[in-house]
C-alpha cells in the first residue's frame, strides 16, 4: 500500500520565502538567498529548505541549488523548472552560453525534441542528469566566448545564447553533441537566409581549429551558400593534414583535396537535405 504524500503545509518563513522569491521574479534560489530573504542565520535556512524539500514545495537540482515546485502542480513533488534557466542557474554566476543542439532547438534549427541540455563555459562543471534531463557542461576556452548573444525564455528570464553563426561553428567543431554531421547541415539550410556568410567564416578563422574550417568550407559550397572570394578565405587557412568530415562516423569514404576531407558521410545523403 502507497504511503500517503506529504501535504504540502506552509509555515510562516517558508511563506516569507516564496512570497520573497515571487517578487525577486525568482525560481531558482540558493541557501545564500534563503538566508536574504528570510534574515535566519544558514544553519536555520538550510534546515527550513530541508522541510520544504520534504513537504514538495522546492526540488534540489544540486546541493545548495533549489527550485520552486509552481503550486499548479498540485501534488506533485520533483520538478526540474525550465532546463534553460535552470541550466543557467547550475553554471553558479559562471561565464557560459547554451550551445551546441540546444541552442540549435531554440534557434529552431531541429525539428526533434532535445533531452540533453548543452551549456559551454570556461568554468569545468559536472554534468548531471535531473528528472531525466541530462545537462551537460562543455569546457570552452575563455577566448572563445565570442558570438554570443541573449535569449527571452519568458517576459522577465533570459539566458544566453550562441548566435546563429557560432551555433553552426560549435556544431561543425563537435557534431557529436549535435547528432552528427547531417543534423548540423540540416539546421545550416533550414536557416541558411539568416546566416551571416562572412560572419561565420570570420568566426572560423577566429577559433583556427582545422577542421571546423574544413567542413564548413565543404558545406557552404556544397549548398552554394558562399560565392568563392569567401570560399578562398577559408581554403588559405588550409594545412595539408586531412579531418573526418563526421568524427563519429567510421573512418571511410573518398578524399577529397580541396577541402583537406575524408568524406565519410554520403555526399547524396548531405545533397538530399536541400529537397526535404
């Protein structure tokens, strides 16, 4: 037999403290943010969480990271919030930006649901898996926190975000944590009269990593989306070395010169993206 769930009873301080959440426009809070807003000392403001964690009120994402349960949800107990903000909320005042497919989702370059949140920083964080929402934290340089813009998820929360040109260049750079080389190229046509040609290019050359100038070159002419002044950009920053244009794909398929590629992915499969 199923024990009954607790009820969720408000004290007085847990009270303060929502109502002090609500008007901070807040969902995602701290022990340090209990102790401001409830004036207890910490030892007294970890234990009031403790109780409201027990009784459904608030979800640990992380020790010492808490969110709000909304009271709609009537008895339910866990909840995770929006995984954006609360991706944002986990890198803990760190740089950062959602990246990779995530930022894909949001800038609707997918047409599949994302389970996976991806947030790049130069802060090494742990990923974790929250409710069955895995996020994931991707180390990035700090001199490569460029190309990063802002992101409304509701009326007052924002969060940020790589831009259209830096999505493409994350994706081309590590297409695994995109679903490969195709998804990339997909989310490049269904957006291609948004991009920024000569951004993107400059973006590239700005990381110097062989083989995100590589496939973006490759791909930009295979979809004719860069007249050849542009192309030539990228194919002078060549070295004679070859890259996989899929890391995760197996390592087959023809060379190919110009772009210093192995192509392991089938260049009709990649063509095909343009009449879908």
């Amino acid at each position: 037999m199923k024990k009954n769930p607790q009820l969720k009873t408000v004290g007085p301080q847990t009270a303060r403290l929502i109502a002090g959440l609500y008007d901070r426009v807040q969902t995602t809070f701290t022990n340090s943010d209990v102790a401001a807003i409830t004036g207890l000392e910490a030892n007294s403001a970890r234990s009031l969480v403790r109780k409201a964690e027990v009784r459904g009120l608030v979800t640990r994402l992380k020790p010492g990271l808490f969110v709000l349960v909304p009271p709609e949800l009537g008895s339910a107990a866990e909840f995770s919030g929006n995984p954006y903000l609360t991706a944002r909320a986990m890198a803990g005042g760190a740089e950062y930006y959602i990246s990779h497919s995530s930022a894909m989702e949001l800038h609707r370059m997918v047409t599949q649901p994302q389970f996976t949140v991806f947030t790049s920083t130069p802060k090494r964080l742990r990923s974790r898996t929250i409710l069955g929402t895995e996020f994931r934290f991707v180390f990035v340089k700090a001199e490569h926190m460029y190309g990063v813009g802002t992101h409304w998820i509701t009326k007052q929360d924002s969060v940020r975000i790589s831009d259209l040109e830096r999505t493409l260049i994350d994706g081309l750079r590590q297409p695994e944590y995109c679903g490969g080389i195709a998804e990339v190229a997909k989310g490049l046509w269904l957006l291609r009269e948004d991009l920024r040609t000569s951004l993107v290019i400059d973006y590239a050359l700005r990381l110097r990593v062989g083989s995100v100038i590589r496939r973006l070159g490759y791909l930009l002419e295979l979809y004719h989306l860069a007249p050849e002044p542009e192309l030539q950009r990228l194919r002078s920053a060549l070295t004679a070395t070859y890259s996989l244009l899929d890391p995760v794909m197996p390592k087959e398929g023809q060379h190919i010169a110009r772009w210093r590629l192995r192509l392991n992915v089938d260049a009709e499969e990649l063509d095909a993206i343009r009449s879908a």
